[in-house]
C-alpha cells in the first residue's frame, strides 16, 4: 500500500482539535499496526483524521505499537510533515526550494506573511490558514509555487496570492 493511499481525507473533512477522541485514534491503530512499518503509516492516518497528532495520541499509540512515548514521539519530531498542534481549514506551503527563489518566492512569501498576519507554522487568527515552508513542491518549471491543502498553484504573484486567499475565505453572513 503506498502511503498516499492511507485513509485520506481532505483538510475539509478533518475533525476540529477539540473533537478528536481516543476511540479515533484507536481505530487508525488497530487498522494497521499489524503492517509492517506500522508507524508511520498510523501516523499519517491519525494526522490525516485529526488534523494534527495530539499528545494524547502518542501514548495510544505508543502502547499499542510496543515502543515507549519517546520512540513515537521521535519519529514525530523527526519528520516536518507530521504536526503536534490544530492547523487551520487551509494549509498553505510555500516552496522554498531554488527555483522559486530565483523566481520571486522570498517576495511572494513575505507578501503571504504579511497579507495572513503569521509567520511560518502559524495560523491565521481566524483559524483559515496556516502557513508552512516547504522544500520544494516538484513544480520548478512553473516556478514561484505554493500549495493550499492538496492542490498547487504553480507561477504564484502576490497579485494571484490576493485572488485565492479570496476565494478561501470564509466569511460570515448577517441574518436578520
């Protein structure tokens, strides 16, 4: 099974922080830790089902892998995929790697920290976006790029930063 393939769920569809309980992170364990390499996999299905992993997970998991807290929590640490704190409805990665340098991306990236009020691994006061760098999306050619959830948006201006985050946001309606 590739790791693409396990249990993925949009962004949209992830419970809110508050709302996970320990019966959802046994469930994603006791899908898969009879695979081998369990961890990761059950890492990624928790983070994809939660949003996050919360430090209540780590002893879950932990427990039912046999390996101690820190051994989970080191794999967590480990890899910059993996977050231990709520995100936003909207995950945004900057691409920090060459090609998006030398196209503009430090200007569009202090355009999209100005523009959300946040530095990287920060959310949005409204809790719309969190911002995240990444080191390279694979999308050089068409190079500055960003990714909002899933999708990339390849020759990224300031201008079209506008444009998305727009479309993104959710705004409150007054009924009367």
């Amino acid at each position: 099974m590739h790791m693409s393939e396990v249990n993925q769920q949009p962004l949209d569809a992830m419970a809110y922080a508050s709302d996970w309980t320990p019966d959802m992170v046994r469930d994603e364990v006791g899908a898969l830790k009879h695979k081998p390499g369990a961890l990761l996999p059950i890492l990624h299905a928790v983070q994809n089902r939660i949003g996050y992993i919360p430090e209540g997970a780590v002893a879950i998991i932990a427990e039912a892998m046999q390996q101690t807290r820190a051994e989970v929590h080191g794999v967590i640490s480990f890899y910059h995929h993996f977050r231990t704190h709520p995100v936003g409805s909207k995950v945004i990665h900057v691409c920090r790697a060459e090609a998006c340098q030398a196209m503009g991306g430090r200007m569009l990236e202090a355009h999209i920290k100005a523009c959300l009020g946040v530095e990287y691994h920060g959310t949005s006061a409204d809790n719309e976006f969190t911002l995240e760098p990444v080191y390279c999306l694979g999308n050089c050619a068409c190079a500055p790029s960003i990714r909002v959830n899933d999708d990339i948006h390849g020759r990224m201006t300031p201008k079209k930063f506008d444009r998305l985050a727009d479309k993104f946001t959710t705004s409150t309606l007054d009924i009367r």
